[in-house]
C-alpha cells in the first residue's frame, strides 16, 4: 500500500512510502538534506517497519523536537490508523 504524508516541524515536507508485508519500500523525502534523506531511504529499504520505528523514533535535529527520520516513524505510525 503506498501512503503519502506532511511532515511537521522539519525541513523536509513529504514523506512517500510503500508498506508490504510490514516491509518499508520506495521511501522518498521531498525537501529536506536531499543526500541524508537518500541515505535513510536506502537504508531502511525492506526493513520490517517495526525495527524502523524502534531505530528512529524520537531522534531530534539541532533544535528541533523531531527530525526527519522521527518524521518517517510518525509517518509508518499514522499509515497504520489508516
């Protein structure tokens, strides 16, 4: 299933993504560190998505009470109600 979704409070603005199986696939972050973000979506690339949440969840950037990668896990979070 592929789920789309705004971030908050981040550079970044969207977060898309495909859930099979609880496997991560095609995450793509629109906006934000463009090389960082290419990085968390290879690296979590068929991750079960409950290890990607306990991995990143909570994780901060600079000021900021959330970051990206937080973002991805409120995103895997949120797809899960819908």
């Amino acid at each position: 299933m592929h789920y789309r979704y705004k971030t908050k409070d981040v550079c970044s603005s969207e977060i898309n993504f495909d859930i099979e199986d609880n496997k991560l696939h095609n995450v793509v972050f629109t906006g934000g560190c463009n090389g960082n973000l290419k990085a968390i979506g290879k690296l979590v690339e068929g991750m079960d998505a409950d290890q990607v949440i306990a991995l990143l969840k909570g994780n901060t950037c600079g000021r900021n009470a959330t970051s990206c990668a937080d973002q991805l896990t409120r995103a895997i979070e949120a797809a899960r109600i819908a």
